[in-house]
C-alpha cells in the first residue's frame, strides 16, 4: 500500500477513480467498474475470456458493445473524462 501511494504522489495530471466489483454471470468472473471524480456515472463490464472466439452469453445489464471504443480506456478518460461527452 504505501509504495502505491508513494506513486500517487510522482504522478502527474488526473487520476482515474473506480470500484471494481467481481460478478459471476454463466460460469464466468465480470469485472465492473463504477467510475468516480470527473467520470462519475459511467460503469464498464469487462470480462476475460479463454480465447477470442469464446461464445458466452451477454447479461441482461450490460446496455452496448464498447471494445472497440476507445474512449473507455483509461487513458483516455484521463484525457477526457466522461463528464465532458455530449
């Protein structure tokens, strides 16, 4: 804990903020992050698959495909928060 927090301190520009919750859906781990700060209200589920040709069933919750979006990647958040999409 306090070697990352001792990194917190050397970087520079935004910090992205999530919670990360683990949810088991149809024998696989969903990793959901519920952002805060600058991209408060934006939740991403990501999960990990064995092979990229892997057919799983998508959750009812989840609203849109974003992987090839990459605004949704953090650094990109960074840059642009979600705060400021129109």
């Amino acid at each position: 804990m306090n070697d990352g927090l001792a990194l917190l301190k050397i970087c520079q520009g935004s910090i992205i903020k999530k919670r990360r919750y683990l949810l088991p859906y149809d024998n696989l781990i969903w990793e959901v992050d519920e952002f805060e700060g600058d991209n408060t209200g934006l939740i991403i589920a990501e999960v990990e698959l064995e092979s990229e040709d892997q057919i799983f069933a998508l959750p009812s919750w989840i609203k849109e495909e974003v992987s090839d979006d990459n605004r949704y990647y953090n650094a990109n958040l960074v840059q642009h928060p979600f705060k400021d999409w129109s």
